[in-house]
C-alpha cells in the first residue's frame, strides 16, 4: 500500500483504531491524541486505546478522557479492534509492545498503518509512515499530516498534543535535534501549542513522593562502574511500594546518571511479578538498542532502549548487566561522548 491508498481510504468515513504502547510515555499519548484530533475533523468513527494506564499528568491532554485503557476493558478492546477498517500503530513498532492486545492487533482485518520512529520494525503492517532519525513519533504525526497536505487542520488541541509528545521524547529538546524539528515546532506554537504551560503540567507536577524517590533512587540505588564509563541503578518492588509508586514515577530517571562525567552507559533495573524490566541509555557510538535487542528480549533506538528479563531476580539481573558490560569493556572505554 501507498501513502494515497491511504489518502484514499480517509476520503470517507471509516472506524480506526488509534493504539500506542504500555506503560505510555509523553510521544506515546501527544501521537495518540494528536492523530485523534487530526482524523475526528473528518468525522471518522475513532478510538485511542492504550494497553494499560498513561501517567496522571497527560491527564491535561485534550481528550484524554476518551482513551479506552485495554486492560480496563478488554471486551470493548476486542470488538473496536474487531471491527476497524484502519488501525494507526503509534510509537511502537513490534506488537510485543502493547502486551495482550498483541493478539487482537495481529487478527485484526482492517488496513495497518505503522507511525514510528524506533529501529527495525517488525513486518506486520500494510504501511509504514516511519523515520529512525526523527525525534519522536509526533514528529512523524506532523509530518504524515502535512503529507496528506493538512496543515490547515492542525489546531491548538493537535497542536498541544504534539509539542507534549515532542518535547518529552527530545529530553525537553536535548536529543535527535535537526533544524526540520525546530521548524516543526514553530508551527506547533504558530497554532496556539503553550510552551510555558505544556511545561508546567508534564514536568513540574510531581508529587513529594516522586521527588523523594528520584533522590532516594540516586542516593541509595545508583553503582557507578567509572572504569567501564557505566552505571546501573536499580528499583525493588519494595521501593516501589515505600515511595506510593504511580505510573510515570520513572519517567526520566534513567537519564540521571548520563550527567556524571564520563559515563557513556547506564541500565535502570526495575523489579516487577513476572520479570525484570530494564532501560537503557548510552552517548555516541554505543547501540543499546542491539544490547537489548540481544540480551534482554527488547529493543529501542541507538542511545535510548529497553527490555526485559525473566526469571532472574533483580540483584541477579544487575549481576548479569554488570557482567556482560565486562564484555563490552573494550567498546565502553573508547566509545566518544558525542
Ligand atoms: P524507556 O526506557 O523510556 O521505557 O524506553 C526507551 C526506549 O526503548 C523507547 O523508545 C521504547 O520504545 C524502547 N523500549 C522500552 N522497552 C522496550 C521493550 O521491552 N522492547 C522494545 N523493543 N523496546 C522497548
Ligand atoms: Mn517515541
């Protein structure tokens, strides 16, 4: 299928499902809604549905009332995906990532159209409107948009959605910066998107509890391995109960030790029921995403990535992490900043 096959079949209305991935980040839900204000102007039948909860504080996206959350409601989940003609896969590019939807996803007979921006995409679309250079998936939103020669059509509820998605994926417009971004990103404010208050609303409203666990994770959690350039941290369910854990409280925790000088690495291990979930990012040349890819069942982008172990506990799983970075000292030790 082409970008016109596409174009075509939203000449008239259509149910679509709009679905992102677990454990939704900012990119996740800024792509989601944003794609759900751009399609309901063209008064299409369309549900956003994410695997389980996003965090409390995209609550303040526009509509994110209307997001059917999976594992809330998995009969509901069942007949949208059942009965769309168009489904938009956004920020993710393998259905391992939306957890027990994977299968409705992989049955369901309507038109698949892929909106990503991560490395390797797995081959279960018709479509793939995808850019491993872009900063985020609402970066490609726009861009899809203005390929279907919309422009005119974003307004200040897409427009909102976007610059969320784009500014929490960028690190606050730290990485994956191109001139193409910024100019992106003067239309988005053009269209009425609040800079200050998008701000406000995703990273200066955290609860004491997040706060006291962002210090306690670095004060209590943090090894720094300074002749590997790496570091690793780690989140017991314990922790996790202690510090009154809400989606979202790791959200940009792993980027924390980058800061230390020198450090090139660093894995954040986080304990759950059934397995060790792990992120990773790295600077330079480093791929974290193939050392997730093929060490932890995960994958991601060159310096941002993720995965997971099973049957491994958490002191195990650092053991492992802190052991195969041995293998990888050569590598670790000349690998440039930048
Ligand atoms: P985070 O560490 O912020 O959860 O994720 C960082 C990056 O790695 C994101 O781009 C995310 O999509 C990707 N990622 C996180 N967990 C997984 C996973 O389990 N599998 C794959 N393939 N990618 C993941
Ligand atoms: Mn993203």
């Amino acid at each position: 299928m082409t970008l016109k096959d596409i174009q075509q079949l939203l000449t008239s209305p259509k149910k679509i499902v709009l679905v992102t991935h677990a454990r939704p980040d900012g990119d996740a839900i800024g792509s989601l809604l944003a794609m759900y204000h751009y399609l309901r102007q063209q008064h299409h039948d369309i549900t956003p549905i994410t695997p389980d909860v996003y965090p409390s504080y995209l609550g303040f996206l526009p509509a994110s009332e209307q997001i059917l959350i999976g594992e809330e409601a998995p009969e509901q989940a069942q007949e949208v995906f059942e009965a769309a003609d168009l489904i938009f896969i956004l920020d993710f590019n393998s259905p391992k990532r939306i957890d027990q939807l994977e299968g409705l996803l992989l049955q369901a007979k309507g038109v698949k159209v892929m909106i990503d921006h991560h490395l390797e995409p797995d081959d279960f679309v018709d479509f793939q409107f995808c850019d491993p250079h872009a900063s985020s998936a609402a970066e490609l939103v726009y861009e899809f948009i203005e390929a279907l020669q919309h422009t005119k059509l974003i307004n200040r509820e897409i427009a909102t959605c976007l610059y969320a998605g784009i500014c929490t994926d960028t690190g606050r417009f730290k990485y994956n910066i191109r001139g193409r971004l910024h100019q992106i990103v003067a239309v988005l404010i053009q269209k009425g998107a609040d800079a200050n208050a998008i701000n406000e609303s995703i990273f200066n409203s955290l609860s004491e509890d997040r706060l006291r666990f962002i210090g306690f994770c670095i004060s209590e959690r943090l090894t720094i391995l300074q002749d590997l350039n790496a570091a690793v941290m780690y989140i017991t369910l314990d922790d996790f109960v202690r510090f009154n854990y809400q989606p979202g409280d790791t959200e940009g925790l792993v980027n924390y030790p980058l800061s230390l000088k020198g450090i090139r690495f660093v894995a954040l291990l986080k304990e759950a029921d059934d397995k060790v979930k792990i992120s990773f990012r790295s600077k330079g040349s480093f791929s974290v995403n193939s050392f997730a890819r093929k060490h932890c069942n995960g994958g991601g982008h060159l310096n941002a990535s993720g995965g997971a172990l099973y049957n491994y506990s958490i002191t195990e799983a650092q053991e492992h992490i802190i052991n195969l970075l041995e293998d990888y000292r050569a590598e670790l030790v000349e690998v440039e900043a930048v």
